[in-house]
C-alpha cells in the first residue's frame, strides 16, 4: 500500500496516519484537484462534442442521465455516516461497505434489464446498450463508498487529487483515440469505464482503513436509519437536478438534449469548481462544530458570504456572455445552447447556495426540511419545465428552471436555515457586495456587446472586470478568508476533536 503524502510514521507494525490538516489546506488541494480535473474533462468534452455533434452527444447524454439517476441512491446514504461518525470509523465500515456493495449490486442488475425500455421512453434506442454498459460504474461506486468516505473524514485531498488525475490521464487519450476513430457515444462511455475502474484500485490501495466486508445488526439498522432519509433525499435531489433533462429527452429528443447538456455543462463550471471542493470540506467543517450550534451556525453565514463572493459575479457574466461563450468554446453547429445557458448560468448561483445549505442542514440534524425542500422544489418544478419545453423549447427549460429557484426554493431554504437559527439578515448582508459587483460585471457584458462586434473583446474586457471585481470584493472579506485558513473556527489542539485521524491505525 502506497506511503500517505502527509507521511507516516512506523510504531508497532502499524501505519499511523498524522493529525488532520486544516480546512484550508484540504479545500486547497480539492480545488487544485477540481480545477486540473475540470479543466482537462472540459477540453476533452468540448473536442468529443465538436467530432460527435449534437445527436451523437445526445444519445450519450441519454445513457449518462440513467448512470446520474441510480449513483443518487445506490448505497442509500450510508457512506455519509462515515464522515459524521463521533466515534472511531473503524467500527462501522464494513458493515457501511456490505450495505453499499450490496445494494449497488441489486440496483446495477434492475439497471440492465431496464435498459431497453428506458431508452425507448426517452425516444433514443440505440442508448440502451450504453445504459447497460453504466451498470459497471454503479457497482464500482458501492465498492469504493467506504474508501471515499473515509479519506473526506481526514480531509486528505492530496490523495484524492492523485486518484482522479490518474484517472484524467488514463481516460482523455482513449476517449479522444475512440472519438476519432468513429465510435460515437461509445468513446464517451468506453472512456468513462476506464477511468472509473483506474480510480477503484486507487481508492482500494489509499483507504485509510483495509477494505473489507462484514455486518453488525445494530449498526447496519443505525446506518440505515440514519441513511435512508438522506437515500429518498438524494433520489428527490437527483429528480430536481435533471427533470429539466428528463422533460427535454422525452418532449424534445436526443439533439435537444444533447444542446441542453452542452450549456447545462457549462454553466456546471461554477459549481464544481466551487461547490464540490467545498463539499469535500465543509461537512467536516459543521461536523466538528456541532457540539457549538451557535459556531455552527456562525460559520455557514461566513462560508455562504465568501461563497457569494466569488459565485455571484462569475455566474453573471457567464450568464451575460452565453452566445459569445458558446460560439468561442463549441463552434456555430452548438449555437442554439446559448438560451438555456443565459438561463442556467444564473441558476449556479442558487445551485451552489443551496448545496452549501444542504450541507448545513444535514449536520445540523434536519433531514426532514431538506427532503420537504425536495418535494416542493420538484412539484414546482415539473409543470414549469413542461409550460417552458412547450413554449420556447430548450430555452423556455431554462428559464423555467431558474424561475422556481428563485422564487420558490431560494425562500424556502431561508425559511428552514431561520428555523435552524440562522440570522437571515447576516446573510443577506453578507449577498448585499456581491450583488453589487455582478450587476458591475453583467453590465459591463452588455454594454460591450452594444457597442462593438468582436466576440473576444467582449470576452476580454469582461473578464478584466470580473477580475477586477473579484480583487475588490476580496480584499473586502480578508477577514473571512483568514477565518478560513486559519481553520474556519476547527477545534484548537487543547481541544480535540471528537475522533482523531492520527488515533486510527492500519
């Protein structure tokens, strides 16, 4: 098994694993790690997408939204208890790891045989081979829920960098080979089974605890209780986050979808270059705090301002310059994905507030509110999503979806963060800079384009502004920021937390 690079330290035949490092240090690895990642699949994804072309990609993506829709729930929430667990890990695992497995197996085989009528419902057949196909990562997900979980207890983002960059470097060639070579979707699916099972192995060797199986009634019915809300949480979770897709490949077919997933992908940048760094950190962040509910709570209205800051302009201006974007980055063939992404731009900002609030929730112990935010949010959802498809196709999806996030969920979510005792009105002053420096940057988009052709000055000069913008607001929260890497209020060594990642031996 490979040596950790924190190092480690031999006493007793046994590995010891060093004290855990600070949020900071953690976040910063994931966003190193979610930024090369992001940046390497982007590129590959905007060269397959050039040589597949609209429907080819929309077929993948048919294949793709049944792989998203069972990884919301295939080890039915448990592996999150991991992370939570106030005592030491090693006592739960396997039986976290038989759930996980187990289940996915179950789930894998129903996604086999449901392959061919899912495909037909959705107007793609020629999908239903791919479908089968994500069966594999779905199996391999369970396998590897433990070893995950465990490295985001003892924030050893190091690590996970050096997973999934192996991963990156195994798969880009052979997707990019395959994609030249005139094998359509299969490239994108072939490509992904490589990299997944490259990150399995990974994940096996580097878990802090040896990979094993095993099942403790108490536990296994603790684990469950505690995961099956979070598991019906994720499945609502999963359906509001693709019924846009879901009502577009049964309504509008695979080229629509495949246009929708194009400008849903871009206006993900924001959110994976910021939420899922941040995900990786901040449940363990709250975990830690939550013997101190009023630090808890202090913390998330911090982390949300610093958020904004940096969420809320960006998403503007990609918002503002959806047409330039999708003519510089796809070519002229993708152009009808600029409406829905002048749309979805505007929705990372809702989407990234609201994961971070998720986040909080679940710590904070309020599963309930989150799946009563669920139900809600897809009861509005569906009907406005199908009132857009049918009115202006994948760009009235768009607009639809934004609408409800801001009108109906956003509310919704301050009210249950109110009730959890945090103070609205911090977080709203916290809102209050960032929305002054978007309404700088979106302006500056649209005053550009009003006055002069040239996509890449447009496209310059916002940028330039953004930066600037970003500096300003910035400099104004230095004093969160060195809150953060000063250990976003973690306990002090006087005061342990309550599982220590160096008391664990392998």
């Amino acid at each position: 098994m490979p040596s950790h690079p924190s190092g480690d330290a031999r006493d007793g035949g046994h590995r010891r694993i060093r004290a855990e490092p600070r949020p900071h240090t953690a976040l910063a690895w994931s966003i190193a790690n979610t930024a090369v990642t992001k940046l390497g699949t982007m590129v590959v994804g905007i060269l397959v997408a050039r040589l597949l072309g609209p429907e080819s990609y929309g077929t993948y993506a048919v294949a793709f939204l049944a792989l998203m829709a069972v990884l919301s729930f295939n080890e039915l929430g448990v592996s999150l208890a991991v992370v939570r667990w106030k005592e030491d890990p090693r006592e739960i695992a396997p039986t976290v790891t038989t759930i996980s497995v187990g289940t996915s197996l179950l789930i894998a085989a129903a996604m086999v045989v449901g392959a061919g009528p899912y495909a037909r419902a959705m107007g793609e057949p020629d999908a239903a081979v791919l479908v089968a196909l994500f069966a594999v990562p779905v199996v391999l997900s369970g396998i590897t829920a433990t070893p995950a979980a465990l490295l985001q207890r003892n924030l050893m983002q190091g690590k996970r960098m050096l997973i999934d960059q192996t991963a990156t470097l195994v798969t880009v060639p052979v997707m990019l080979g395959l994609a030249l070579a005139g094998a359509g979707p299969y490239a994108l699916v072939i490509g992904h089974l490589l990299g997944v099972s490259v990150t399995t192995v990974m994940f096996l060797r580097m878990s802090p605890l040896p990979w094993r199986m095993g099942l403790s009634r108490t536990h296994a019915v603790a684990l469950l209780g505690f995961g099956a809300p979070l598991a019906v949480t994720s499945i609502l979770v999963f359906a509001v986050g693709f019924a846009d897709q879901i009502v577009i490949g049964g309504l509008l077919g695979a080229t629509a979808l495949g246009l929708y997933v194009v400008a849903f992908n871009l206006s993900s940048w924001p959110v994976t270059m910021l939420s899922r760094p941040l995900r990786q950190v901040t449940p363990v962040i709250f975990a830690r705090l939550q013997r101190d509910p009023d630090a808890m709570r202090h913390a998330f209205s911090r982390l949300s301002a610093l958020v904004l800051t940096v969420t809320l302009p960006g998403c503007v201006a990609l918002a503002a310059l959806a047409p330039e974007v999708i003519r510089l980055v796809y070519g002229e063939v993708w152009q009808a994905a600029a409406a829905p992404l002048a749309w979805l731009g505007a929705l990372a900002v809702l989407r990234i507030s609201f994961e971070l609030a998720y986040d909080f929730l679940v710590i904070a112990g309020s599963t309930r509110s989150l799946m009563t935010i669920q139900v809600v949010w897809l009861i509005a959802l569906v009907p406005a999503l199908l009132a857009g498809a049918a009115w202006s196709g994948v760009g009235g999806v768009g607009m639809a979806a934004f609408g409800v996030g801001l009108v109906v969920i956003l509310p919704l979510h301050l009210f249950y963060l109110a009730r959890a005792g945090v103070g609205i009105g911090g977080l709203a002053s916290g809102a209050a800079l960032p929305a002054l420096g978007a309404l700088a940057v979106g302006g500056a988009a649209v005053g550009l384009r009003a006055v002069q052709p040239s996509v890449w000055v447009t496209c310059a000069v916002t940028g330039l502004v953004l930066a600037a913008v970003w500096a300003v607001l910035l400099r104004r929260r230095r004093e969160d920021v060195s809150w953060f890497r000063s250990g976003a209020g973690s306990p002090t060594p006087t005061e342990p937390p309550t599982t220590r990642s160096e008391d664990i031996h392998v």
